[in-house]
C-alpha cells in the first residue's frame, strides 16, 4: 500500500475548504441575487464578469470534490470496495449535474446580449427555461450528494479514520439535507428558512472536518485494510 496517509488528509481537507468557500461565494454571493432577481436578464447583462466568476467558482467547487473522491477512494476500497467504487461514481455524477447548473450562468450572458426589441419576450422564455434547467439540475445534485454522504460517513464510522461523532454528524447533516431534496424533487417547498436550517449542518460538518483533517489528519489506528487482507495496524506499518 502505497500510501501517505497524512499527506492524503491534508490534501482533502485542504479540498474541503476549498470546495465550501469556492461554491459559498460563487453561488451565493456572486450569482443567487442575479438569477433570483425579477429582471434577470437585465441584471445579468449589467454583470457579466461578476457571474461568469462565480460560475467558474461553481465548477472549481465540482473540481474539488472529484478530487475529494479521488484521494478517498484508494483508501476506503482496502475494505469498502463496492461501496467505494459506488461512492466515487456518485461524486462524477455530481460533477456532471455540477457543470451542468453551472454553465447556465454562461449562456445567460450570452442571451442577455440578445434581448432587445422584439427578441427581448423570446430571450425571456429561453432565460426562463435555462434557470429552470439549473434548478433541477441543482436538486438532482443535492439528490446524489446526500446518497454519496451517507455512504462516505458511514464509511468513515466503519474505519475509524476520523472520531466517530464526526462521521454521525456528518450521517445526520446528510440525512437532513436528503430530507429536504426529496420534498423539493416533489414540487413541495418548505421555505427558504427550512432549506438553511437542513443545510447548516452538513457545511458546518465540512468545514470542521477540512480543518481536522489538516491538522490532525486521519486517525493512526484506523481499521483498514490492505489488499492482501493485512489489518490496519500490520498494513499500516507499510504506508510510505
């Protein structure tokens, strides 16, 4: 096994931060309050370079969790193998629905630039439809993210890598998430308030966790194993 376990928990939870801070501002504060904005369009053509910004923060965030997925997976294979295999492929496809929410951005600016005169109901309808595209692609990522969580968490509890009251934190923060997304996937909205309280949870989890991983890194004793079947504390003595 060729592995440097504390490099490796660095590194994610370097990817962590960056992630929630790259999707925080891009999302939140450099597009949210264009595209949920009554004259969308107008507002979108008036602020062309702040939304391809933070559409392009948007994608860096997918980025990071492909890399999150990546480093993990080498790891939790030794002893998940299945479930690894099936955690790393829910993390491409949150990439994919990612990039998929996050190039709207992109074509609204360049539609903006065609509404005029009597385009301009035209554009609007086209507008329309890409927002709701990015909406569904969005609850369909937030969908994935919780199955791919949960199985991360659970993961994580199983192995020890991280205290445990990390991973149930971050097996509830999962679930409410994954409580919220189904009632939106069924047209029911539950409030603006809700969606914040369901959601603070798993970004508090992830910050705390980036930060724990960086400096305290995985836990030495952590019940992996090795190809060979080799338990942690054997299989440890050879990662390198």
């Amino acid at each position: 096994m060729n592995i440097n376990l504390n490099r490796t928990a660095k590194i994610v939870g370097a990817l962590y931060l960056i992630s929630n801070a790259t999707f925080l501002i891009g999302a939140t504060v450099f597009l949210e309050p264009f595209l949920t904005a009554q004259d969308t369009l107008v507002q979108i053509g008036a602020n062309g370079s702040q939304i391809a910004l933070g559409a392009l923060l948007e994608i860096i965030n997918g980025v990071a969790y492909i890399g999150i997925a990546a480093l993990m997976f080498p790891i939790l294979k030794q002893r998940f193998e299945s479930m690894a295999l099936g955690y790393f492929a829910f993390r491409i496809i949150e990439f994919v629905t990612q990039i998929a929410a996050s190039i709207v951005p992109f074509l609204l600016v360049a539609l903006s630039g065609e509404m005029v005169g009597a385009g301009a109901p035209i554009s609007q309808a086209i507008g329309e439809l890409l927002l709701a595209t990015r909406y569904w692609s969005y609850e369909m990522l937030y969908f994935v993210f919780c199955l791919s969580a949960l199985m991360f968490y659970y993961m994580l509890y199983q192995t020890k890598l991280v205290p445990r009251f990390l991973s149930v934190w971050g097996l509830i923060a999962a679930a409410l998430v994954l409580f919220n997304t189904l009632f939106e996937l069924f047209s029911i909205d539950l409030g603006t308030a809700v969606a914040m309280v369901t959601g603070l949870p798993m970004l508090l989890n992830e910050l705390f966790l980036g930060v724990w991983l960086i400096v305290k890194g995985f836990n030495p004793a952590a019940e992996i194993m090795d190809s060979a079947g080799v338990p942690a504390k054997e299989a440890q003595l050879r990662v390198s």
